[in-house]
C-alpha cells in the first residue's frame, strides 16, 4: 500500500472501502457484521468483488504445510490472479 493503490473493503487495516452497491445487492444484506456471517451471501459478493480486479491479495491465516483454503482458490476459479502467502509448499 505504500507504492501502489490498494483497495481493502476487510474489516480491518488502513483505508476500508465501502463495497460497491451492486456487490450489496449481491449480497443481501448491507451490514459487514463477522458475528452475522449466516444470514447473508458473502462468498457470492466476494467472488463478484474479487472478479473486477486482475489481482487479488490472499493471505492464509496460518502459514501450515498442506493447509491451502478458498483464499488461493477462489480467485483462480473467476479469473482474478492471486498474490498468495500460505502453504510453504504450494507449488507442490
């Protein structure tokens, strides 16, 4: 973020985004509450957020042998390249 532009729309970190409306939409539901995860369709949204971008950042949260999770696949499945930290043994 200190060289180029990155957009964050996470619940954490520096300069959050709000998410576009029509990924609210998608969503049904317009509260980013973790504790309210089940009532809304957040994977649908991610995976229509994430396709308007070249590149997605994917960042595991455990650095795990063997332990690879939606984070690298996701962005594969709808064309998005991710730049990914996880699995030691990815290439693998």
């Amino acid at each position: 973020m200190k060289y180029i532009a990155v957009d964050n729309y996470g619940t954490c970190g520096k300069n959050i985004r709000q998410l576009p409306e029509h990924i609210v939409k998608i969503q049904g539901f317009s509260n980013r509450d973790l504790k309210n995860i089940t009532t809304y369709e957040w994977e649908a949204g991610k995976l229509a957020l994430s396709k308007e971008y070249l590149f997605t950042i994917s960042i595991e949260d455990s650095l795990t042998f063997d332990y690879i999770s939606e984070k690298l696949w996701q962005p594969l499945m709808i064309g998005s390249v991710p730049i990914y930290l996880g699995d030691p043994n990815v290439y693998d």
